[in-house]
C-alpha cells in the first residue's frame, strides 16, 4: 500500500512537472493554444481529484468454463503441453476481467469511476486480454494434436469477446482454409467490418484482413 501511495505520488509529481514544462513552452504561442493547454490542466486536476464509484458489475466479464470442450485429452507425455495450457485457461477463469467498450483515455477513466479506480481498471483489461491469450494458446495447442472442432470452440470464445489480439483470428483462418471453407473465413471478415472496437483498430485490422485474403487465395487454389 505504501509503495502505491508513493507511486501515485510520483505520477501526480510528473505530471505537474510536465504541466510547468509545457506552460514554459507554450508561454510563446497564441492565445488558443495557452487557452486549450490550461483547460487540459483544469479537467486533468478534476479528474485526479475525482470519487472513486463502484464499478458496476455488469460491466465485468464473467468466462463461462462450462462452455469449454469436456474432451478427456489423456495424461501422456504429447497431451503435456495441451494439459498445462487447459489449466491456465481455467486458472484464469477466476481473474476479475472486463473491457471497456467503447474504449477510454485515462482521464475518461477517472472522471467516470474515479482516479483511485483507474490502476484497477487497467489491471482487469490486461486480464481480459490475458484470458484471450491463454484461450487462444489452448486452441493452438488442440490444433497441433488435430482437435481442430475443439479448437474452434474455442476460438469462437475469443471472437464473442471481441479479440483486440491477432492470434485466434489467425488460427481460425487456418482451420477454415483448411476445410476449405470460403464462407466462413469472409463471414470473420464481416465480423472485423461491422465490430467498431476491432474496426478502429487499424493495425489489428489490416493483419486480420491480409491473413483472410492470404486464406481465401489458398482455398481457391
């Protein structure tokens, strides 16, 4: 507690600092800029200033393990790795976890729930992510032994969650190409069109779009 008390103080520290940099910096420019600047600063101190509130728990995300494939995989030495990244799907299962959708900056963060809410937030996103990652790494494992249907059982778990991480849609591709399943890999592309969170994010987008058109030219040939 201690150590993120001074932590907090410390970031509070720096941006003060930052704010006297920029204002001797800005101290030349016209009037809109110094005028835009201060504003900035006004609701930047409001915002670190501002009540914690209770993060309402519909906005959590609650993974549902029982959704998971009930196939017994075996205990032998080649289900050793598929075993371990089972167990740190559903050992992660219990993480608080959520996903801002639409997505915040920072000072959105705090002036919704409060600055002394904004490091927690931070942390249950990078859980919500984390899952996806361990969810995706499963499906991986699953597809190298060839239980490409329990794979994709999975990574339709990572496509209702709205994956910001390239992985499992990578790996769907690959079992659509290799079903030879056309339909399938233009309807993901649908998906990455009309989903606004993952539609913004144009770097995510373009991997995913030239992994599908990359798919869609090894099923035609």
């Amino acid at each position: 507690m201690f150590s993120s008390a001074i932590e907090r103080f410390m970031g509070f520290f720096a941006f003060l600092a930052a704010g006297l940099l920029f204002k001797m910096v800005i101290g030349k420019s016209g009037g809109k800029n110094k005028k835009e600047f201060q504003q900035f600063l006004d609701e930047e101190h409001e915002a670190n200033f501002a009540r914690a509130h209770k993060i309402p728990d519909e906005m959590f995300y609650h993974p549902d393990t029982g959704s998971l494939p009930d196939t017994d995989y075996g205990d032998g030495e080649e289900f050793k790795k598929l075993n371990q990244a089972k167990q740190k799907v559903i050992s992660g299962s219990s993480s608080k976890m959520l996903r801002l959708n639409p997505p915040m900056k920072n000072i959105e963060i705090k002036q919704n729930f409060g600055a002394a809410n904004l490091e927690r937030i931070t942390n249950y996103e990078t859980s919500y992510d984390q899952y996806i990652r361990s969810l995706s790494n499963f499906a991986e494992e699953l597809m190298k032994l060839g239980f490409f249907e329990d794979a994709k059982k999975i990574l339709m778990i990572c496509m209702e969650m709205d994956s910001l991480i390239f992985l499992p849609y990578s790996l769907l591709c690959d079992i659509y190409a290799k079903e030879k399943n056309a339909k399938a890999i233009l309807e993901l592309k649908d998906k990455v069109d009309s989903t606004e969170i993952i539609f913004n994010n144009k770097l995510l987008t373009g991997k995913i779009i030239d992994c599908i058109n990359t798919k869609l030219k090894e099923i035609e040939n």
